[in-house]
C-alpha cells in the first residue's frame, strides 16, 4: 500500500499538468474549436462521437491513413461527398457519403474541419493554409 501511495503522489502532479496544456491547445485554437463544432453539426451522425466510424459501412476517422494520403481531396469529399470503393486502413468501404454542399461551408470553415479531424483523437497534421484549401477547392469536379 505504501508503494501505491508513493506513485500516486509523483504521477498526479504530471496527469493534472498535462491536462492542462491539452486544455490550453484547445481552449487556444479557435480552428480547432470550429473544426469540432462542424464536425459535432455535420460528421459525427456518421463517423463517430470519437471518429471511430460503423463497422465496415463508414470509415474511420481517427487514426486514419486516408487523411494522410488524399490530403488535397479532403475538402471536395467534405463538399460534394464520396460515391465509390475507398480503402482506409487497409479495409474496402462502399458506401456513399453525402456531402455538407457548398452553399453551407465557407474556405475558412473547410479548413478548420480538415484541421480538426487531422488533429482529434490521435491523429497529427499540420495546419492546410487558407490558400491550399482554397486551391483544392477549385479542383473539384
């Protein structure tokens, strides 16, 4: 019992700060807080409270490669959705994916959602300037 206590009051200084600082990056990026509020609005339905997905119908969000790999199209698949076989992780989904439109997102708002999911729950990416995203908009069939 005495070893437990002994850990316990080293380690909870360091949860509580590190809490902290993931509460701070939040709190301080209002990109991340719109990212999430669109994504609450639009995805979530769908992809998951935590990006996680429906079994082999929806793909993952959270840990997935495909936001890696198709970088630029991610605003065209969040506009105009998504019709035919798309591989995440190494699994097949085919379903289709309805898209937001483009009459209820604007260039800022496509970022910050791609920013988010890039960002949210393990994933890590780096921020798409306004200029890229508006860039792989205009690429959009």
């Amino acid at each position: 019992m005495t070893i437990n206590r002994r850990w316990f009051h080293l380690l909870w200084p360091v949860v509580i700060i590190a809490g902290l600082l993931m509460a701070r990056q939040w709190m301080g990026d209002p990109t991340m807080r719109e990212g999430q509020r669109l994504y609450e609005a639009y995805c979530m339905n769908c992809h998951g409270e935590n990006g996680e997905g429906f079994l082999q119908m929806i793909p993952p969000l959270a840990a997935a490669d495909y936001l890696e790999s198709h970088l630029e199209e991610l605003p065209c698949v969040i506009i105009n959705g998504l019709d035919g076989p798309i591989r995440v992780n190494g699994i097949e989904y085919n379903l289709p994916m309805a898209g937001i439109g483009d009459d209820k997102l604007s260039v800022s708002q496509v970022q910050s959602l791609i920013h988010y999911v890039r960002n949210a729950w393990g994933n890590v990416g780096k921020k798409s300037s306004r200029k890229e995203v508006e860039e792989w908009i205009e690429k959009c069939e």
